[in-house]
C-alpha cells in the first residue's frame, strides 16, 4: 500500500498490468496452437473449455469464464466471452472481458517457405480500480505472480554468462499475416487520487502481407478521456519496407524504408527514410498549450494550476556512413514560449525563444562521439557556437574536449526578458539606446579525459561591452558609459574536475563616469590594462584553515585619466598597482605578501576660497613582507615588514613602518616621519592674490611606539580609571618616542600694506620631544625655539636683529609628580623670562575627585612655582611702539608654594632702576626706580565652622568712636594750637617717623601730561609700598607738582567685614589756579596757594548714602590765599544759597585768611577759621553740619562707587588669612 502511494499512478498502473496481460497473451497463443494441432483429435470442447478455466484459476489466482469456444482448421481457433473477475467481491465490472477471439494459421505454402496468420480481437475491456483504501481489484492476482524468495534467491546466485552472437539475423520462412484489435477499452479509476483514465475506441492493425516482398503496416487510433474530459485522439501509421533480403531473408538495414505519421495530444510525429542513403528524418511537433491541458490532471498542482503556451519542434536525421558511422543533424527549438501562474512564482515568461542546433557523427564500434558543429540560441541575439569529440573509451588514453567556438550573449535582451524576476527596486539599468550590451567569447575550449576528470580548461577570449549602466537610488545617479572588459586569457587544469591550476589575464575600460548628487561628479577614462593572477598547487587539505592549500600571486593595475568635482577641484592622470601573493598552506596557515603597492596621482588641484588653486601630486608606494594568518575564530595574525611611504607633491614625505604580533595582544610596534617642506607648500598655497603668509624651511614629526593591543579587561578597567597611576591604566604601552623639529624656518606675514613682518631663521630641534618608559610610568618632554632676525614695517628704525629662544624641558612620575622649566630670551632687547614648576599629588585630587577638583586640588597637591622676568634695556621699546621713548630697566619674580592641606603662600617682586618712558605730549616720566617685595600667606583648613555669618563681626561698634583710633595716629589738636611750623610739625612727624626701609620704594624725578583737563607734572616723587596683614599700605609719600609739595601715606584696613582708607596728607604751596580755571601769573599766585594737613577715612563701599555717612575728613589750612578760599567756599555753595558760606564768602573779600579747618562727619561738613581783617583776627561765621548729600555734583561720585564692587571682592581675599575648602559643594572661601 505505501509503495501504490508514493509512486506515479502511470507507473503503478505499468506494474500491475505487465504481470497480468503477459501471462494472458502467452496463455492464449499456446492455447491456439495446441488447440489448432492436438485437442481436435483428442478431446472435446466442453472438456477443453473446463481444463482451460481450471488451469487459468490456479495461473491467475482469479477466475476465468469462457462463454464459447469453438476450432477447425479452416476457420482456426475461436473464443467468446472470456471474462475475468476480480479478486475483491463485490467487484462492480470485471477485470477483463473480451467479445471475439478469432486465430488461424496457415501451413498451406509452407513448402514454397511460406506461413500464414491471422489474428483477430474485438471487445477488449480492461477495468482497473485503486480502491480508497490503498487496495486494487487485482492484488490476488499480482500475488500469485510473485515467486518465492527461496527460487529468487537462487536465480540472483546465478553468475550471467554474457553471449555474444555476431552471426546476421535472417528469417528462413516467408511470414504473412494480420492482428487486428478493435473496440479496444481501458479504464482506470484511481479513488484515492480521484482521478480517472479511460480510452475508448481503441484500433490496433497490423498488416505484413509478406515480410520479404511487400510493405508492413502499422495503424493505431484511441479515444482519451481524462476525469470524463475527452482528449483529442491519437492516431499512429507506421509502414516498414525492404526489412528483409527477397532471397536470402536476412535482415538488410541499408535498405529498410521507415515510413511514421502520428498524432497524439498536442503532439505530431513524422518519421520518413532510412538509415543508409538519405537517411532517417524525423520531425516533432508540441503545442505545449495542448500538452499542458492533456496532461495538467497528472502534474503537480503548482505545473497545472500555471499557464504554458507555446511551441516545442524537435528534428532529426540520421544517416549511416558505414556500418559503424552514424551522422546525426538534430534541431531543437521553443518558439514563442510563455509562462505565467505559481510554477514561477506569478511572475510571467513572455515570447521566450530557444533553438538548438547539433551536426556530428557517432562511431558505434569506436564509442565516440564527434560534435562537428552546435549552436544554441537564446531568444534573438544570445547565440553559442561550439563543436566537442566524446570519447567513451573509459582508459587513460581518452581524448574528449568540448570547444565554444564563439558565444555572443546581448545581456540587454536577457535583462529585459527577466526584468519581471527582478526587483521592483532594482537599482541597476543597462543598455544604450543605439548600441546593445554584449558578451562575446572566443576559443573556449574543455579537453582531456571526461571519464577520469583529468582535463584542461582555456578561454581564449571574453569581450564585455555595456554602453551604458544606470544606478538608481533616492540619493544619487550613477551613470557608467562604455565599458569594456576583456579577459585575454584564462586557463585552469582539472583533476576529477576539481581545479589544480588556474591563470587568469583581463583588462577594463570605461569611457567616464558621473555620479549625480548635489552636483556632478565626473571620472574620465578608467581602464585597467593589466590584471593576472594565477592559483597553483591547488589541493585539498583537511588540516588547512579554508579546508584547501594552494599558491596565489597576481599583478593589477588601474589608470584614470581625469576626477573632477566641480566644489573641489580635479585630479589627474591617477595610477595604482597592487603586485601580491598568497599561500594557503596544509597546516592551519595563510601566508600573504605584498611586493608593492603603488598609487600615484600627477596632478591633484584643489580648489578652495581660503588658500586659491591649490595644485601637487600624490605617491603611495608600499609592501608587506609578511601577514601570517593562522585563527579565524577568533582572527589570528602576524605583520612583519609593513613599509609605507606617501608623497604630497615636493612638499610632504610621510614613511611608516609596522610590525604586530599575535594580533597585537604580544606586541605592535610602529614607527613613523613626517616632513614637511614649507617654502614648496606655501608656494602652492602663495598663488591666490591676497595671501597673507609665506614660510619657508622645513618641518619634520618622528614616532616610535611600542605596544600591545589591550585586552577587555583592560578597556573595562580604563573606561572606569582616574588614569592616576599610568602603570596600571596602560599597561599595554611599552614605551613611546615622538619628536617634532623645524628647521630654518623662514616666514613673512604681510596683514596689509603697511604691516608686514619677516622673520629671516627660525629653528626648533626639537620644538617639542616626549619619552615614555611604560614599565616605569615615568616620561620626559623638553623643546625649544630659537629666532633670529625678525623685521617689521612697523618698526622701521630697528638698529639691530631682533632674535631670541626659548626653551622648556620636565618630567612625570606616572601622574603623580610632575615638573616644568621654561625659559625665554630675546637678546636685543634685553629681555629674559624664566619658570620653574613643580606639582606632586595629581593622582590624589585632579584625576581621582574630577567633580571636586577644586578643594582636592588644595588638600591633596603640592607644589611650587617660580618665575622671574627683566627686561634690561627698555629702550627696545622704542622701535617696538610708535612714538613711545623709553630707557632704562625692569625686572619682576613670582614665587608660589603650596603646601598640601597646609598653607599657599607666596611673594612677589619689582625692581625699576632708571626707568623712563615718553610718548608724544601724552605722559612722561623720568628715572623711575624702585624696589617693591610683597609677600602673603594662606593657611589651608576644612574646619568651615570658622566662618562668620555677616553681621556678626563688631556688632555694636559705632563707627564714630574709632574712625581716628584705629589708624595708629595721635588724636587731632584743636584749631587753635595749630599756628606757624609747629602744628605743621604735628601732623608731619607721624607720616614720617615708619618710613625706616628705603629698599621698598618707588621713585622718579618727574612726571607729568601737557594734555587732559587738568595738565600738571610731577617732580620728585617717592613712595613706599607694602602689604599690611595682607591688605597694601604706601608709606612715605612725597612729591613736588603745582608749585608745592605733598607728604603722604595711606593704607588699606578691614573693620570687621568693611573696608576703610585712611590718609594722612601733609601739603604746602600748592598753587590751586589749575583747579579753578583760572590763569594766574606774578603776585597773584601767592593768593592761590594753599598749605595745611588733612586727615582721612574713606569707607570703600557701592552705596552712595553709606560712603557719605561714614566718610571722615578733617582738613587744615594753615595758609591760604585769598582766591583759593573764595573758589573753595564758591565750589560749597555755587548759588549762594547758605547765608554762613555768603556771609565767609565777603568777609575774606575784605580781608586775608589766617588759617581755616574743614571737617567731614556722619554725613555733615563743618567750616571754620580766622581772617585778619587790618591786623584784627576775626573768626568766620561758622558752617556747623552742613548735610553734604545736598551738595550738588554728586552724580560722578555715585557711578564711580558702583565700580567697585569687584575691588570689594578682591579685598576680602587679601586680607583673609585662611582658606576654607567646602568639599560637600566644591567651593573655597576666604577667612579671618
């Protein structure tokens, strides 16, 4: 049952009824002839009838009926009714019936060789049935047939004797005779497939009236009627003459004369000739259309359920050259072939043409086969012309090969014919619109032993030639024009078909290229002239890492004429070469080679609106002596000898050498320079016609780097690593080398017509230079820079070249520790500048805290700063700075320590010796000298528990009380004390007597403005400076300016958290003519002169209303002329309206001032004095607390004091002696 369910129902069918109608035919001629000879003279029919029904039981497992039977010898045998009944009751028909079944023979002319014979069947029915269960009506009698495995057994023990009998067949007798077969019905009824066969009318004659003289016919005609759908007929003449010599009767194949018509479903048969002379032509036609429908209930669904039209034509001619020759001319073509529905997956075939085309020999006793000439085309323009010899001789010695003479395939057509199996997004169009896309090859040829596999394969030629390639997608346009590959030559020697060697030799040319995006891109001219490999020793290897050993070399190369990009630039006449080699060896390894790599580029112009034109040329030249290839997973590899050197024209050479190991895990090591020719690449760059910079000389950069590739542990580590401790972080780095050099480096800068600057040699070797031991974790940087010879428009008058150096070198212990030293030096003019840094414990705070850097920076590291700068001719500046004379010296230092979490202090320096400065009529001064060191001091602490609220420092201490106490000078003397040298002595002693240093002064001879609103020059100037608790305080202040002198100190101090300035100021002949606007001259001067003392405090505050209640001022006049009075009280009351100021204002009219005192408190201003009116001193009418807020012309004060809000800043660092570090909000503060 599963046997009668998998295979074809056809072939079940076939199975079956072989058993059945073979025994039955034999059964009924040797029934005939004994019938015929014996049993009329021996028994009756009755008896003969039931001996042939009992027989027939036992042959066929199946009953037998016979209806009539009935025999002479005039009219032979005769049955009818014979019936066979199935084996499965209740059969509804029987297995077989026949009507009528007549046999005679004739022995009449025997002796003149001669036999007769007729045969004739009428009603033949067959009824065939496959039950739903699996099960047929004949399967008892299919059993009875088989045979017992035991007699099996013993037949296949049997050896086979082969005979051979070379004698002619012939035919001693003359044959006559006729089978007739008509009514002929079959039917087949499968219920497990549902389907159903059934042929009817069938017709079968035979006719041979005489087998040696005359023609012997054969005609056939059948119904068909699949699942009850009647099939057109099929319908067989065949007629046969001359198949035996008249005489001898033996068989004469060079005469015989085949002569077949037929017609099937959607088939027709021709057949006509024999196979000596003009041979035996035979022609076939298929109207596939037909076929499909005939066959469609016997196919798979998908081949049933699609659409095929068309037209199959197949014709042959076969000839006979010779007993052993046979010539064959065959054709085969597909004409107008189309396919639609699920056998394609509902895409369709469309007018699809094929034709096949063979013309040879066949040398029967030789076993070869000669294919002098094929040719297949494929639709209209694919055509394959070839011609082989087969040889069938399985030894050593065969020599078959199969030659393509020439093919030519219009790719086009093909793409055009399959574009529905493509894509709908298929981005790639080929073809031009005059000219088709073409493949051509020549000399193809396969020979050597077919049997064996041992054979060689050549191309001699292959010709590709598209007009045109379009691709497509959203962003771009790709538009390839004529393209030419040729492929001269490709070998290949086989062993069993597999490939042991293989040659290859092509070459491409494109016409040009353009690639539309945002603008047009055109390559012109690609070709690649010369392109070989070869693939020798080619053999299978198990142990090999791609299973195969073999050895590879090959040499390619590429040329393009011309690259353009219309935003860029061109570049042309590119070539490249790539000459390599390969070995996949037995063991697990692949070693590869490059014996060089070129690119070259003739001429590269780049086109830029910064530099202009830009235009040079490119090299890369290359080779690798070795990668070693021995793990795929993972990848496994070793570079030895990488060497590569690139060219940029005359300007750039850049060498790189690489060696790794164990795919860098053990070891990479690279090396490296660059140098750079700066005169040929400022050239280049020189040729836009405002270029403002030129340099020439040389730049060179070195690098040596050992190392290994980091493993994931490694990178997790580093990705969460402060990168404190570089041992650790990067172990992987061996060491590092890398250095960067100028040489003779010569520059003009030219900004605008009248500024420009050259700079004659230039030199750094090296500029900047670094070493890093990774074992150690320790490095070292140093450089240098020297200059000689710079010129300037600017500066004209220089006397002398203007050139200098500077220098700078250090070292790190992993991040830990870190120095710095630097120096600068120009030697015309004088000047040097020095640094020393040192900084330990950035592993602590930096790099391990970098959100709080800040406080850890001050707790955890420690270091030291010194610099130091002096400029020993300042004369230098005056060919530096237009319209500037200056002389003299300078020099300045910077010391900076910091303790860790202890203290940062610090001090700092100036000394002037001789210093002058003029510009224009703008200042000047003259021999200013001076030496000022300041120092302070910060202790460091966490303990933010020290800081004060605002507020809380003094409360309750009234500003009043202390604005005199608190400066360190006596209490002021009433007015009337103060008369002649000895109050002025009073108030001179205490601005004189803490003046003992001298080192720490600042002095000039003069130094003064002709321009500004208030010309004045000042002669004979000296001060002290110092830092008091942090704060500055200038101390033995005197100058002489308008016509007097001034005698002063100030100091800067801190009440509780406000800041105050107290000056103590002692002036005499002070000339006030220039504050009023007044020109004075002669006599009238002494009126205009005043002397005296004043003594101040001045809040440093923004608020206006503050400054002015807490401001201090007490101011003596001890002399005072009568002009300088009047503009004073004139400047207090400018419109007269205070009757005390009026009232003073014409009472020194009438006479001349003696002394006057003015004071400033809590917000009020007091004026009083004495006036000598004749000899009579009279005091002046009082002014008792003037509210000065209502004075006039405060405006510019109150500006001015909203300036000085960052000064209040500043002051509270200087003055604080502590440095609180809040860790938790990353702040420092400033502390008492």
């Amino acid at each position: 049952m599963s046997m009668s369910q998998t295979k074809n129902p056809p072939l079940i069918w076939l199975e079956k009824l072989l058993p059945l109608i073979l025994p039955v035919c034999l059964f009924i001629c040797s029934s005939s002839l004994y019938l015929l000879i014996l049993l009329p003279s021996l028994l009756t029919l009755e008896s003969v009838e039931s001996m042939i029904e009992n027989y027939s039981g036992k042959l066929l497992n199946a009953p037998l009926e016979i209806d009539d039977i009935a025999c002479s010898w005039s009219e032979g045998l005769r049955i009818s009714g014979l019936k066979i009944q199935g084996t499965r009751p209740p059969d509804p028909e029987s297995i077989l019936h026949i009507d009528d079944f007549r046999f005679h023979i004739s022995f009449a002319d025997i002796f003149h060789g001669r036999i007769d014979f007729r045969l004739f069947l009428k009603g033949f029915t067959l009824n065939l049935i496959r039950h739903a269960d699996g099960r047929t009506n004949i399967d008892g009698m299919i059993a009875s047939q088989d045979k017992t495995p035991a007699s099996r057994q013993s037949e296949e023990a049997k050896p086979e004797t082969p005979e051979t009998d070379t004698r002619p067949f012939y035919l001693p007798l003359d044959v006559g005779g006729r089978v007739e077969w008509r009514d002929v019905a079959i039917s087949v009824n499968d219920q497990v497939t549902g389907k159903h066969l059934r042929i009817d009318k069938g017709l079968f004659i035979l006719d041979a009236p005489s087998i040696r003289f005359q023609e012997t016919g054969l005609k056939l005609h059948m119904d068909i009627a699949v699942n009850h759908r009647p099939l057109p007929p099929v319908d067989l003449l065949l007629t046969a003459a001359h198949i035996l010599d008249p005489e001898t009767g033996a068989v004469t194949p060079e005469k015989i004369h085949i002569s077949i018509e037929g017609k099937f479903p959607g088939t027709t048969l021709s057949v006509d000739g024999g196979l000596f002379g003009q041979g035996l032509r035979s022609d076939v036609h298929v109207d596939l259309k037909a076929l499909h429908a005939a066959a469609s209930p016997f196919l798979p669904i998908p081949v049933a359920s699609s659409g095929i039209t068309g037209f199959l034509d197949i014709s042959t001619n076969l000839q006979m050259k010779s007993n052993e020759i046979v010539s064959f001319d065959s054709s085969v073509k597909l004409d107008h072939i189309n396919v639609s529905g699920p056998l394609i997956r509902d895409r369709e075939i469309r007018d699809f043409h094929v034709s096949l085309l063979n013309t040879g020999s066949i040398d029967l006793a030789g076993k070869k086969i000669d294919l002098s000439k094929g040719k297949l085309t494929i639709l209209r323009g694919t055509e394959f012309l070839y011609h082989a010899v087969l040889d069938g001789n399985n030894t050593a010695a065969q020599d078959s090969f199969f030659s393509l003479d020439k093919a030519s395939i219009h790719i086009d057509e093909l793409l055009k014919f399959g574009e529905s199996f493509l894509p709908l997004d298929f981005p790639v169009i080929l073809g031009g619109e005059t000219q088709p896309s073409v493949m051509q090859v020549t000399d193809a040829i396969l020979k050597g032993n077919f049997s064996t596999g041992d054979c060689t394969g050549k191309i001699g030629r292959l010709n590709l030639n598209i007009p045109m390639i379009r691709v497509k997608d959203k962003k771009s346009n790709i538009r390839i024009h004529n393209t030419q590959f040729d492929l001269a030559q490709l070998t290949a020697d086989l062993k069993q078909y597999f490939p042991l060697d293989i040659r290859f030799d092509s070459l491409l040319h494109i016409d040009h290229v353009a690639v539309d995006t945002k603008e047009t891109i055109l390559v012109h001219d690609i070709s690649v002239p010369e392109f070989q490999f070869r693939i020798t020793d080619i053999r299978k290897s198990p142990k090999a890492l791609f299973g195969y050993a073999a050895n590879l070399s090959g040499i390619q190369n590429l040329l393009i004429q011309k690259i353009r990009i219309p935003s860029m630039g061109e570049v042309a006449l590119v070539r490249q070469k790539i000459d390599g080699f390969c070995r996949l060896l037995p063991e697990e390894k692949v070693l590869v080679g490059i014996r060089e790599i070129h690119i070259g580029v003739s001429d590269l112009m780049i086109q830029n609106d910064a530099v202009g034109l830009f235009q040079t040329g490119l090299d890369i030249n290359g080779s690798l002596s070795e990668l070693s290839l021995y793990g795929l997973r993972p990848v496994r590899f070793d570079i030895t000898g990488f060497q590569n050197r690139i060219s940029l024209g005359d300007f750039a050479q850049l060498h790189m050498a690489t060696d790794i190991r164990d795919t860098a895990d053990r070891e990479a090591l690279a090396k490296g320079e660059l140098m750079i020719n700066l005169g040929n690449l400022f050239q280049r760059l020189s040729q836009k016609p405002k270029q403002i910079l030129f340099i020439d000389g040389t730049a060179r950069m070195r690098w040596d780097i050992h190392a290994r590739r980091p493993s994931p542990s490694e990178i997790t580590h580093l990705q969460n690593s402060s990168f404190a401790d570089l041992r650790k972080d990067f172990p992987f780095i061996h060491s590092i080398h890398t250095d960067f050099t100028l040489n003779h480096i010569h520059a003009d800068v030219s900004i605008r017509p009248d500024f420009s600057v050259q700079l004659e040699d230039v030199s750094a070797e090296p500029f900047f230079q670094y070493d890093y031991d990774g074992k150690k974790g320790k490095g070292s940087y140093a450089g240098n820079l020297s200059f000689h010879n710079i010129k300037s428009t600017t500066i004209p008058d220089i006397r002398q070249p203007v050139s200098g150096g500077f220098s700078f070198s250090g070292t790190h212990d992993n991040l830990n520790g870190l120095s710095l030293s630097q120096d600068f030096e120009i030697v015309s003019m004088g000047l040097k500048e020095s640094m020393l840094l040192t900084l330990s414990g950035l592993d602590q705070s930096i790099l391990r805290n970098r959100e709080q850097n800040l406080p850890y920076l001050l707790k955890k590291t420690g270091g030291s700063f010194s610099g130091k700068i002096a400029i020993t001719d300042m004369s230098v500046l005056n060919h530096l700075l237009q319209g500037i004379s200056a002389g003299g010296s300078l020099s300045a230092g910077l010391n900076l320590l910091l303790v860790p979490g202890s203290r940062l202090s610090g001090d700092t320096w100036v000394q002037l010796a001789d210093v002058a400065l003029e510009k224009d009529q703008a200042f000047s001064i003259q021999e200013l000298s001076g030496d000022i060191r300041l120092e302070k001091e910060y202790l460091l602490t966490e303990n933010i528990t020290n800081r004060k609220e605002e507020g809380d420092r003094y409360a309750g201490d009234n500003l009043s009380d202390r604005v005199l106490t608190r400066s360190g000078i006596q209490e002021k003397p009433s007015p009337a004390g103060f008369s002649g040298a000895g109050g002025i002595y009073q108030y001179q002693y205490p601005l004189q007597t803490g003046y003992q240093n001298q080192e720490m002064m600042i002095r000039f001879t003069s130094a003064g403005s002709e321009k500004g609103p208030l010309p004045m020059t000042l002669r004979h100037f000296q001060t002290g400076l110092e830092l008091v608790k942090g704060l500055p305080r200038m101390h033995g202040f005197q100058v002489d300016l308008l016509g007097g002198t001034i005698v002063s100190s100030l100091s800067i101090q801190q009440v509780e958290k406000r800041f105050f300035i107290p000056v103590t100021v002692s002036f005499s002949g002070i000339q006030t003519d220039r504050f009023w606007g007044k020109a004075v001259s002669g006599e009238q001067k002494k009126d205009t002169e005043v002397s005296g003392q004043v003594y101040a405090y001045f809040p440093v505050t923004t608020d206006i209303h503050e400054f002015l209640n807490d401001l201090n001022v007490d101011m003596l006049f001890t002399h005072i002329g009568n002009m300088a009075l009047e503009q004073l009280l004139y400047s207090l009351d400018p419109t007269e309206s205070n009757e005390k100021i009026v009232s003073q204002r014409k009472l020194v009219q009438k006479g001349s001032p003696k002394w006057m005192r003015l004071t400033i408190m809590d917000g009020a201003l007091s004026l009083e004095g004495v006036v000598s009116v004749q000899g009579v001193d009279i005091d002046i009418p009082q002014v008792k607390r003037l509210n000065i807020s209502g004075l006039s012309g405060l405006d510019p004060l109150e500006r001015g004091l909203l300036k000085l809000l960052p000064v209040v800043g500043i002051l509270r660092s200087m003055s604080a002696n502590t440095i609180w570090m809040d860790r938790e909000n990353n702040a420092i503060g400033f502390i008492q």
